[in-house]
C-alpha cells in the first residue's frame, strides 16, 4: 500500500544528513529517507489552511494520541496528569542531569550506548560511569555483578537506558529490566529510560517498556517517548516524558519549564496526533520493509563481505556491525570507508567502551540505496 521503495533527492533541503559531497551516501545519523505517511503530510496540509502560527497549547487530543497509542500497541496505560511535553528527548535528558544532579556527579550508563547521552553528560559538568556490556560474538548481556559494584560505589543518583538499545539493537527482556530496576532502587539510582525507538521492531517481536515492568521500575522512573524516530519526524522537535511518580513528575515538570523546553511548536500536537491515530498500517509495513532490509544486508554481508559480522538486533533501524577481524579501530575504518567510496559510516568508538571494534549503519532506505551501501562497502573491501 505504501511506497518505501521510492528514492526522495534530499540535497539541497538544509537536511543534516544529506549536506555532504555529490558522491557520497549518508548511512550514519538515525534519520530515515521514506517520505512520512501520508495521513501526517494531510493533517500537515489541513493545519496550514489557518495562516497563523503563534504560540500554541497542548490539545487533549495530544494527551490521549499518547495514552491510546501505548495501552494498545505496548499494553501500557498512561496518566494523563503525569505525561509532559518536552521538545526533545535529548533536550529531556539534558535538563533531568541539571536538575536532579550536579556538577561532579556520576551518571551510570551500560556501553556501548547512545553517543549524545555522553554530551548530555560531560557538556554539564557531570561524570560518564560507564558499565560495559558482555559481548560473546553475538549478543550483548549484562553483567549484573559489574553493574550493581557500580551502583553502590559511585556518587550516581541517575542511570540512563536506551530501551530498545542504541546501537545495538538489542530489546531488553523483563527479566533484566527488572533486575535494572530493583538494583538502582535499592541503591537510591533513578532510573531514565530513552524508548524513542520503542516502535521500530521486528515484526512479532514486542518491546517492554520499563515502567511497565513492576512497582519499583514504574514508581523510580522517567520515560521518554516521542513519535519522531518511527514516524521520521525529528526535525519537527516534539516528545513527552512519563513519570508515574507524582514527585518526580512534578520536579522533571519545573525541569523542562526552567530550560524553556515545555511548550509546542506550531507543528508538533498536530504531528504526533496524526502519526498515533491514524499512522499504524503505515508504521507496520515500514517494520516489514526495515525487517526485510536487516535480512538482506545479514545475507550480504555473510556471502560477500564475510570479515564483517551483522549483531542481530529486533530493534530500531540501526545495524551494529563487528568489523573486529579487520583489525583497524573504528574511527579509522569509518574514514577509510568513507574516502575510498564515499559510504558514510558511524565509528563506534562515538558509543563508548567496547565499540572501538564496531560501525552503525543505518538501514532506513530504499533497497535500491541499501544495495548502493553495501556494494560500496565491499569495494572497500576488496581494496584492502
């Protein structure tokens, strides 16, 4: 029904992601390049049938496209009182480090992890403690021990997670949810959940959302959600976080207000009310094509390029490649890949301990675009 196939020409848009060289090809930042379902584009087109774009407010609509969109799809029900907005998950983060934190404090994370997390950190004065995560050539696990050595023997009030992983791709069970959970509460650690990619899954395979998990994660948490990276949003600014604790909420609530991050564009009630009430058979086809992609460079890679491995992840749009028998870090392969065809490449260095071996490509584009890809990577390949 809907057309992933199609190649848009973003150059010459002011696109972050395009604005490189004619020859190359933009498979880094987590940006897609599908156009956005129609039925947002119309509810764009009857927004700009009134002519005037000042300050605006959150309609109930927007409370209940939230609300709706989580009990049906994730088995989760929100309250209303306890969802706000804010213009960003990132710019979310940030403020839950300034204001529940302070200079010198440890924030704990598992690595390698989402590279932001780590600006949203040092940029504030505070301290990255990083927990590295068990790799067995495979998979990712986490090493509980490690991590609750961490917990009691920092000076850290804050974990972030990413759930689904960024950049692994890997989706958390219950079990370690939970685990995550009871550790950080026994130890006073308040849990902050970035489940932006919560809705780019394989088909079939579910994710859990922290606060669903049990008491103590739903009443130690803050959960950060937006409809941006599903529905190919991001530059409209909009997201919301949850927290069901009422002190909680009501300190991240004074947070975002003080860094002037709580109130709406123009555009953004209108986006995620469209995208979480009428965007579901697109969302669903857009898995299936993203899944089918995942196979594709996973056979690619295996048949044509076999010194570079595909970490399966059933979540997000992002693929953690183990370049680990190229014996080159990184940063250094990133750039080498990129001179030599012109394919650019996230170094997984930028993600923390344990990716120095690792790249992150995203697959979110035509097949036509992704067979570009990878047969740029192979000719890097064979210059080698």
């Amino acid at each position: 029904m809907y057309d992933f196939d199609k190649i848009i020409d973003r150059r010459g848009t002011d696109s972050f992601k395009w604005d490189i060289a004619e020859n190359e090809l933009p498979m880094w930042v987590a940006d897609m390049d599908f156009a956005a379902a129609p039925e947002i584009v119309e509810a764009f087109a009857e927004r700009l049938k009134h002519p005037v774009f000042g300050y605006g407010k959150l309609p109930n609509e927007w409370y209940e496209a939230y609300i709706s969109w989580w009990k049906k799809r994730h088995h989760f029900e929100m309250r209303k009182d306890n969802l706000i907005f804010c213009s960003g998950v990132v710019p979310g983060i940030t403020s839950v480090i300034r204001h529940f934190t302070v200079p010198g404090d440890n924030i704990v994370m598992l690595t390698p992890t989402y590279n932001h997390f780590y600006n949203c950190i040092d940029g504030n004065g505070r301290k990255v403690l990083e927990v590295e995560m068990d790799y067995n050539g495979q998979a990712y696990s986490i090493d509980f021990e490690k991590l609750e050595n961490a917990l009691k023997n920092s000076s850290a009030n804050i974990m972030i997670i990413s759930n689904p992983q960024n950049p692994t791709g890997n989706v958390w069970n219950k079990d370690d949810l939970e685990r995550i959970g009871e550790l950080c509460w026994k130890y006073g650690i308040v849990v902050i959940s970035d489940e932006i990619h919560c809705d780019i899954m394989t088909p079939g395979v579910e994710y859990t959302p922290f606060a669903a998990v049990s008491d103590i994660c739903r009443n130690n948490s803050i959960t950060f959600i937006a409809p941006t990276k599903a529905f190919n949003l991001a530059g409209l600014q909009t997201a919301a976080a949850y927290a069901e604790n009422c002190n909680l909420k009501n300190k991240l609530e004074k947070a975002v207000e003080k860094d002037e991050i709580s109130m709406p564009n123009s555009f953004a009630s209108t986006a995620t009310i469209a995208a979480f009430t009428k965007g579901e058979a697109w969302l669903n086809e857009l898995n299936e094509y993203i899944y089918q992609n995942k196979l594709i460079v996973k056979k690619y890679l295996k048949t044509e390029i076999p010194q570079i491995k595909l970490v399966w992840g059933d979540g997000t749009y992002l693929l953690w490649l183990d370049c680990s028998s190229v014996n080159m870090d990184s940063k250094r392969l990133a750039a080498e890949i990129r001179k030599t065809t012109g394919l650019y490449l996230m170094a997984g260095s930028h993600y923390g301990k344990g990716g120095k071996n690792f790249l992150r490509m995203n697959i979110a584009c035509p097949k036509s675009m992704l067979f570009d890809g990878l047969e740029r990577l192979k000719k890097w390949e064979e210059k080698i």
